[in-house]
C-alpha cells in the first residue's frame, strides 16, 4: 500500500473510501484550449512555424485539420497536439 503512514494519519479524519480509492487521472482540456487560448499560436505555429518549414507534412491537410477542430466539427486536439509538440522540439 502506498503512503501507508499518511493514509493512517488521516483515517481518523476522512472516510475510508476516500482515501483507499484507486488512482484517479486528470484529464487536461486540451481539445478546449487548442479552440480557444491556444488557438492562434496552434495556427501559426503549425502553419508558419519550423515544422511547416520542413515541408513533411502537406498543408492542405494540417489546414483541414486545424480548420474541422476549430470549428468543432471533429475533435483532432491529439494529432494537432502531437504536432505543435513536433513543431516546438524542431525549434
């Protein structure tokens, strides 16, 4: 058991299914940020930034995809995350 001396030393103050309960994530909104806070520096990145440079990835598509996510149309926020994360590691 994990933390066995801290889940002890508080026993006496929350409930037990609480504090024994399995591993819970924490999921990031990702797919939120891309069509919003993050939406502008996504677009130019990925379509002015280093990974457009290399010309590996044809535009039309990353163009289609940026464009179908931002409207809401498909959810592309892992691709589009994959890529701006390949974009920031060629800069």
């Amino acid at each position: 058991e994990g933390k066995y001396i801290f889940k002890k030393a508080l026993e006496p103050m929350l409930p037990h299914d609480v504090l024994y309960r399995p591993k819970m994530g924490f999921a990031v909104p990702l797919a939120r940020w891309l069509r919003g806070p993050l939406r502008e520096a996504t677009r130019k990145a990925l379509q002015h930034g280093a990974l457009a440079q290399t010309g590996w990835f044809n535009p039309a598509t990353i163009a289609r995809l940026l464009d179908q996510h931002e409207r809401g149309a498909l959810d592309h926020a892992q691709p589009l995350w994959a890529l701006l994360m390949f974009d920031a590691f060629l800069r």
